[in-house]
C-alpha cells in the first residue's frame, strides 16, 4: 500500500470529523485500528479505516451504543460485496423495523389530531415517504424479489 493512501491521526480526524481522542478511543475499544505504523512510530490509517470511522459517527447520529456498533461492525471488515450486500439489507431490515416501531408509536397521537393539523403532516411527510418506498420498489425489482 502506497504512503499517500494512509493518514496520520490528525488527517484522519478532520477527514471523520471525529476528534483525535475519539480517533484513539475507538482504536483502544477495537472500533477501528491503524494498518501500521510509520518510521517515526505514527499510526497511520487506511482509506478502509476511514469508511469504518465514518460508518461509525453514522451509527452514533442513528443512536446506536458502541456494543452495537461493534457487533454490526464485526464482520464488516474486509467483505466481499456479495457480503456487502447483504449485510446492508439486513440493517435496512432493522431500519424498516425500527421505523414500524416508531409508527405504531405515534398512531395513538396522530388519530387525536384534527383533521386540519393531520393533513398538514401527511402533507410534509408523502413526497419523502414516497421516495422512500419507490426506491424499494425499485431494489426489490431489481433483485427480482417481486
């Protein structure tokens, strides 16, 4: 692997957006880690590492603990796409999950809206809804699913 492919903590930091010490405390936790170390001793990161870390603030923005992250990780590493693949319709599977939760949640709450404050929500929701399921339909044809 060439040397301008591998990042010095502090590159990696701001190309992540994650702090130096957030850097070291995924890689302490097994998070992330470095593909070697330079002449000098600096860890340096790989282009891999860095989809890894973004992965990971992701996962954080979505809520997800560090155990979690970890685990989803895990056998994320060095893939096939096959692999890929599936793993990422597998987490989409989780989404859609979390999503019905979340619906059924609010159901209660949206039957006491009146009708005007309930249309103006469906109103603001059905073009990204819409998007969203298109874009299923589409994966789902695609793979020949349907």
């Amino acid at each position: 692997m060439s040397e301008h492919l591998l990042y010095r903590i502090g590159e990696l930091s701001k190309l992540a957006g994650v702090s130096p010490r957030t850097i070291d405390f995924y890689t302490s936790m097994g998070l992330i880690e470095p593909e070697r170390r330079s002449a000098k001793n600096y860890r340096l990161y790989s282009d891999e590492t860095l989809s890894r870390l973004k992965r990971i603030v992701q996962l954080k923005k979505e809520k997800y603990s560090l155990d979690e992250i970890k685990s989803s990780l895990s056998g994320w590493g060095k893939v096939s796409s096959e692999e890929e693949v599936s793993s990422q319709l597998i987490e989409l599977q989780i989404h859609l999950e979390q999503l019905q939760r979340e619906v059924t949640a609010i159901e209660p709450v949206i039957s006491q809206l009146k009708p005007g404050q309930a249309k103006q929500v469906f109103k603001r929701l059905i073009p990204q809804t819409a998007a969203c399921v298109e874009a299923l339909m589409l994966l789902l044809n695609k793979g020949g699913f349907m």
